[in-house]
C-alpha cells in the first residue's frame, strides 16, 4: 500500500504486506493494522530522479540503473493489478528465475 508518492513532490508513505513462501513472498489479500512492514526509502522528486537517471545514462553511453526488462515486468504487474481488482480474484504472475 502507498499513499502520496506518486507525483513531484517527495512525500508519502509505503507499507509492505507480505507473508514469506518458499518460492518467494506472496501479497497479503487481507490487511489488518499492524501487519504491515514500513517501506523506508529517501524523499526524491521521482519524475526528475526517472528523466535525469535516463538522460545520464544516454550520455554516458550506459545502460540504466533499471532495464527495460524490468520496466516490463513491473507493467505485467500493474496489468494483473488491474485484473485482479475488475475480477475481484487473486491473479497469478509467473516471473523467471533471475526476480
């Protein structure tokens, strides 16, 4: 869950609900308070850290910190986000073995 980190200012909060699997960790469906473990991560503008982490990489001839694969990958999540809330039902993702 994330509240107020989308947009140009660095502000919000983040909190992980998650139980531990052998193959890795599964969302919790089911929130309760207290359950859930902070996200801590440094207050940045995240539009510009995105543009000026592209851009120094292009002229830096380099890769990015983030390859498009996982860019990718986080866009199959989002889809079968989407999915999961439309259908109301738990959407399974099928990642290599390298995530």
């Amino acid at each position: 869950m994330a509240e107020g980190t989308i947009g140009q200012l660095p502000t919000g909060e983040a909190m992980a609900y998650l139980k531990r699997e052998p193959t890795g960790y599964q969302a919790l469906q089911e929130r309760k308070q207290g359950e859930g473990e902070p996200i801590e991560v440094d207050p940045v503008n995240t539009y510009r850290a995105e543009i000026e982490e592209f851009a120094d990489a292009i002229i830096h001839d380099r890769e990015p910190m983030i390859p498009g694969e996982e860019g990718l990958w986080n866009l199959r999540i989002i889809l079968a986000a989407y999915e999961s809330a439309r259908e109301r039902r738990a959407v399974e993702i099928d990642f290599p073995s390298e995530f």
